[in-house]
C-alpha cells in the first residue's frame, strides 16, 4: 500500500476506482485497520460509479504506532467517563480528523464523501464539523454523539467485556484470528449470522495489516477523551445519513437515533437485525443505498452512469490488472473480475428516512 504524511504522522492507504470518479473516503473504528472494510461494500461502491478510498487510523495497521506513550488506565477512564469527569489520553478524536483531514490534503483530494463506521463514524463526524469544505456528504454508521447518558454511551455489560478482553501478541494471527472470531460472535449482527470461514478470511487480513494491542486502547481512550460532541454535530451542514443496527449490543441503537436528532436534516435508517458488524449478506444492500446518498448529494448520477467492475477480494493476486485508480495520489492497480448486478432493495430495513430539522439535544433525550 502507498504511504503519505499528515499532521506529524505516517498513513497506509488504498484507493479503487476510476480517477474522475466522486472520492468516497471509509474511516475504520476502534482498533481495525482498512483492511476489514468488506470487499462486498468497498467494490460495491466502486461498482456504483464512486472511487474508493481507505486508510489505516493512526495506530492500526500499517500507520504510525505511538509506541512508548503512557496509557492510562482504561478501566479508570471508563469509570471517569461514567461519571462525566475529565479523561486522560494521548490523542482525542480532533487529532485523529485532523489526520484525516491532511491525508486527503496529500493525496489531492479537497473535497470528498465521508464514512465512518463506529469510531469511524465519530472521527467522520468531527471531520465534517470542524473541515465542512472538505465534505460533500457524511454517512454515520453504528457511532455516536458522545452523550454520556448511560443508555446511549455504553452497550451490554457482555459487549464491553468482549472488546475489553485482550487480544493476544499480534505475531500470532491465529490466535488474533480466533479472538476475533470470539468478540465477534458476541457483538455481530444476530439476525445475519455468516459463515466463520468467511470471518475468518476477513479476520485474517486484518491480522496480517497489523492488530495493535496498546493502539487499540489509546484509541479507546480518545473516544472517552473527547466527551459530549453534541454541540459541535448541530453545526454539521452536510447531507447526511446516519445507519444504525437495532440490535447493537455495543453502542445501543439509542446511540443512532441521538446522532440523527444532533445533526441538522439527518436521515436515519434502522436496519432490524444487524449488530455491531457488517454482516456480508447485507453489504451490496448498504453499499447501494451508501452510493445513493452520495449521488444525491453530488446533484444526482450522471446520465449515463459507467458500472466498475466489482473486484475480487483485495488481497487476491490478479494477473489482469486494470489503470491504477487514483493514479494521481499513487494508489496501487486494482485486479479486474465480472461485474455484479445492481441488489433488489431488502425488507430488512426499517427506514426513518424523513428529514430531521428539529431542535437538537434535548437533555440527550431520543
């Protein structure tokens, strides 16, 4: 993967796609390199006329690592954060949407479709606060506002203790693979139950990207760091759509639903069934109506819009390489397989898709 600097720091990061094609940039959440962003959504996109573009947060994958920054205590901070008391931490989510906002400065881009999942929403969030220039459209996907409200900042007891357990020494993918798997299993989606090899094969390649224990809890502790952002969201002036699962253990629906009510003309849309994960069988569906969004936001799809190919998995070797997308920013070619037809819409959607242009944040009540 190509590298650039931002804001002090090194970033891995991927670009798929025709190079004339509207940007769309994916923000992974806590701890998860770029990596396990599903093939099925990110070539979806592509697949919709969109150019792709991921990164690896800073430590993950193959991004700076802060090594030797103290941490705090994670519990403790977890303890402060209930108590609505200030938290310590290396870093908050401002300094991570500032390495946002300069990689896409290095690469060339001024001006892009932004989303997050999870932390990645919040850092997409922040970004679109703070850079409104630099973001065509914003999709939040199972994040949150920062309000500290018991019922809408934290999960199940269950959930908190899946991701709080720590993952093995990152030398040892099986057994990083298998703790995936494990946390997984806890905080996926119980209505889209896939097959573990197919986990797996994703699991896998995050792995080898590079899971990092200690980066995984400094990120952890800028989210708590970064308290109550509800004030900042109402100054969000981008169209944007927020995408929740109903039945999230880890950061409760409520949590999608405060999010749509802080950001001005938000649409939210539920999806029955789906937890804290990207359960495959859903991801054409979400890369759809994702792609749509952007289009609305870009005015409308061109006339005659030009289907990419789907590709195959990302880190399948290929021997049919296709012009290198994003050429400008010297992104690496992409491999080259048989298009996918356009998915039917899915019942499993429970939409609350009208805009959302009332008051926001009444006492973090949804």
């Amino acid at each position: 993967m190509p590298s650039v600097h931002s804001n002090g720091l090194t970033f891995d990061y991927e670009v798929l796609g025709e190079p004339t094609a509207p940007p769309v940039l994916l923000v992974m959440g806590l701890g998860m390199p770029a990596a396990l962003w599903p093939d099925e959504f990110v070539h979806g996109l592509v697949a919709q006329g969109l150019r792709v573009i991921s990164f690896d947060n800073r430590d993950s994958g193959g991004s700076t690592r802060l090594e030797g920054v103290r941490i705090p205590s994670v519990p403790m901070a977890i303890v402060r954060a209930l108590l609505r008391l200030r938290v310590r931490a290396p870093y908050t989510l401002d300094d991570m949407a500032a390495d946002t906002a300069g990689l896409l400065d290095a690469i060339g881009v001024e001006r892009c479709h932004v989303v997050g999942a999870s932390m990645g929403g919040m850092i997409a969030q922040v970004l679109t606060a703070r850079s409104p220039a630099k973001v065509a459209s914003l999709t939040s996907i199972m994040s949150s506002t920062g309000n500290p409200a018991r019922r809408i900042a934290f999960g199940t007891r269950r959930a908190l203790r899946a991701i709080l357990k720590p993952p093995p020494a990152s030398n040892d993918i099986a057994a990083v693979v298998d703790h995936l798997v494990e946390v997984f299993g806890v905080i996926g989606s119980p209505g889209f139950r896939p097959e573990i090899p197919e986990l797996r094969r994703y699991f896998e390649r995050a792995a080898r990207r590079g899971l990092y224990r200690e980066g995984s809890s400094r990120q952890l502790l800028a989210i708590l760091a970064s308290g109550d952002r509800r004030a900042q969201l109402r100054a969000i002036s981008a169209p944007t759509l927020v995408i929740h699962g109903a039945a999230d253990p880890l950061v409760p629906v409520a949590a999608g639903r405060d999010t749509a009510e802080n950001i001005p003309g938000s649409q939210l849309e539920i999806i029955e069934g789906m937890g804290h994960d990207f359960p495959p069988t859903l991801m054409a569906q979400l890369a759809v109506r994702v792609a749509d969004h952007c289009w609305a936001a870009q005015g409308g799809r061109p006339p005659a819009p030009v289907f990419v190919p789907v590709a195959a998995p990302r880190d399948a070797p290929s021997s049919t390489p296709v012009a290198a997308p994003g050429a400008e920013s010297g992104a690496e070619s992409s491999p080259t397989p048989p298009a996918v037809p356009e998915p039917a819409p899915s019942p499993t959607v429970v939409a609350d898709t009208s805009a959302r242009d009332t008051p926001a944040g009444r006492g973090g009540s949804v």
